[in-house]
C-alpha cells in the first residue's frame, strides 16, 4: 500500500534521499523530535525496520495521528460517507463554500469533524493556527479535484507504524536519549526566517542550546535546517556540515537547506 502524509507546511518528503545519505551507518533507533508530517519517521521505517519514536508538540497533529493509528469501524464508515459526500459539481465557488459549510454541520462523529477541518481549511491552517476557511476541493468547472480526498486506508496503514508517538518539548525528549550511542535524532525544527511559526517561539537561542547539546551527548543527532549564517558560524571540529542543497523541485523556492551532524 501507498505511503500518504498529511499535508503539512515544511514536509521533507521529497528530501529522504539527501537525509538519508547523511544517517550514521548503524543505528537501533531512530528519532524523529520535530516529526511534523512523520514522512521522515516513515521512510526511515520502510528503509531500516529499527525502532521509530516520533514527536511533535503540535497537539492537533497529534489528535489527527493518533485518530488514523486508533480508528474504529464507525469512523472508517463515517470517512467512506464523507468521501462519497463530496463527488458534487457545483456551479459557482459560493456554493462550493455553501456546500462545505453543510457538510461539516451535518457531521455527527466529533473526530469526523475534526478531520474535515484539518483536511480542508485553507493550506491546512487548522493544523497550525486556529483557521477555518475551506480550501474548496474543487476545480473551477466545478468537479470535485481527487488530491483533496480522504485516502484513509493510506493514513492508517502509514501512521500505523510508527512505534511511538509522544506530544512533549524538543528539550525533554533530547535528555530522554541523551546517553543512547545507539540512537539518532533526527531534527527539523522551524525556520527563524519563515513567517510559518507552528504556533512555536523556536528561536536562536533554542538553536544555541541544540548546537551546544549536540556537542555534549553520547547519541548522534542529525539537524536539518535552512542553511544560513546563523547555523553555518556554529560550525567547528565537533559539528559537521555535511550537505548543503537546493530544493530544485520546488522552482520558486531558492532556500538551501543543509545537513548538520555530531557524527
Ligand atoms: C519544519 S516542521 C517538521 C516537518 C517534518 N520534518 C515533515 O517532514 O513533515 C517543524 C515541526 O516542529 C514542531 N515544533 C515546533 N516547536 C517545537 C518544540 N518546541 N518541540 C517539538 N516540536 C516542535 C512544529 O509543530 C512542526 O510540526
């Protein structure tokens, strides 16, 4: 079955094999501390098969996670419903609207409504911030645009295997494996320049403390950030810069990101 991912600002899905390049040769867990989408978690067990722990302090995300690992038949019957619901042609964006506006309200599943709001507020605000404009599932003749469907087979079968979700601060889970040789942490936190913030007050002085614990650990972490003069003059002989490259399938985008290890 397909891996899917929740759409998600700042997913590195298409960015595995620069990561993966840049993981330690052995390992026996891996850590993904700023999970976001989980698309690192994932390939990381489709790769390796090791022991996955995934975090992320976005509590929505979490709910919607855990709501796709737990589902019951009532909500996999509610989702098939829903889907059904919206293969609708509408004539105008108004009704679009209207028509969403409905089928929310007439939702009876409390996790069903939840869902729809994470799925189809606009660019996934939801996730984020507390936003609810419908991103409208459809195109403009009016016929309903598949992307915007609910493939929940796919998330189930995705999110179902991760080994661990945990909904804690970057900082409680790197003293958690602090002394692990055998661990690595994968961290992609947020961008200091991006105006998306994940609702987070991440700031240098969080990227001072990383740098200055990736110095001071016994377990190998791997960070993931935009490259720029901030991370790059914290460069020295215990921190290494592995990889710097360009995200070339998105055209618009000139960010580099970058690879910085303790490895
Ligand atoms: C750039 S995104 C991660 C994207 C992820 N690698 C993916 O492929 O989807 C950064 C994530 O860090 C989370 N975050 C922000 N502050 C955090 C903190 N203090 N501790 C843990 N997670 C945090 C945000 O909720 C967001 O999901």
């Amino acid at each position: 079955m397909k891996n899917r991912f929740i759409p998600y600002f700042g997913n590195k899905r298409k960015e595995f094999d620069n990561i993966d390049k840049q993981l330690p040769h052995s390992f026996d867990v891996f850590v993904d501390v700023f999970g976001g989408s989980g698309s690192v978690s994932i390939n990381v067990k489709d790769k390796y098969n090791c022991n996955v722990f995934y975090n992320d302090t976005n509590q929505k995300l979490i709910r919607l996670i855990n709501i796709f690992r737990n589902a019951d038949d009532n909500l996999i019957k509610n989702i098939e419903e829903f889907n059904y619901n919206l293969i609708y042609k509408h004539k105008n964006i108004e009704e679009g609207k209207k028509y969403l506006d409905n089928l929310y309200n007439s939702l009876k599943h409390d996790d069903m409504k939840f869902i729809m709001k994470c799925f189809f507020s606009k660019l996934q605000l939801y996730l984020i911030q507390n936003i609810k404009i419908w991103q409208l599932p459809f195109n403009k003749k009016g016929f309903y645009n598949s992307p915007s469907k609910i493939y929940f087979d796919d998330y189930i079968n995705t999110y179902s295997k991760i080994d661990e979700i945990t909904n804690k601060d970057y900082k409680e889970v790197l003293e958690k494996y602090k002394n692990d040789e055998n661990t690595v942490l994968y961290l992609d936190p947020p961008y200091l320049t991006k105006k998306i913030t994940y609702g987070s007050s991440f700031n240098q002085k969080d990227i001072d403390y990383i740098i200055d614990f990736m110095k001071n650990c016994n377990c190998k972490i791997l960070i993931n950030p935009n490259f720029d003069e901030y991370y790059n003059n914290k460069i020295d002989d215990r921190i290494f810069l592995k990889e710097v490259y360009n995200k070339k399938y998105e055209s618009r985008n000139k960010d580099n990101h970058c690879i910085i290890t303790n490895y």
